[in-house]
C-alpha cells in the first residue's frame, strides 16, 4: 500500500473506516473465490488486500483506545 493510500485511509472517520473494511472484506472474499474457480492467480492483489485489511484494523484499533 502506497503513502498516499495510507494518509487517505488514516483521514477517514472511524464510521468510513468500518464501511471501507466491509468492502474490502467482501473484494478479498470474492477475489478467494475466483481464485477457486480458476478465474484469476494474481496472489499479489490477495496479499495487498489482506495487507490494507489489516491496515484499516489497526486504524481502528487505535481509536478504540485513545
């Protein structure tokens, strides 16, 4: 994930930081599944949405606990 992707996401609220970790959840979910059936075998686009999932994770766990 680039610098500019990772100010973009930390200048979220909290509240777009839950509904931006539900899409990615849902493309990660979806880009598995075609990874099953043969569709696509791009593991990089896996690794960087697992990688800004948790990302946006870590985020949010921060301001929980502020």
């Amino acid at each position: 994930m680039k610098k500019d992707a990772q100010k973009t996401i930390i200048s979220k609220t909290t509240d777009e930081l839950h509904i931006l970790r539900r899409a990615a959840q849902e493309k990660l979910s979806q880009m598995r599944f075609d990874l099953r059936a043969g569709k696509t075998a791009n593991l990089k686009d896996l690794r960087a949405a697992k990688k800004e999932i948790a990302f946006i994770s870590t985020i949010i766990s921060q301001r929980k606990h502020e």
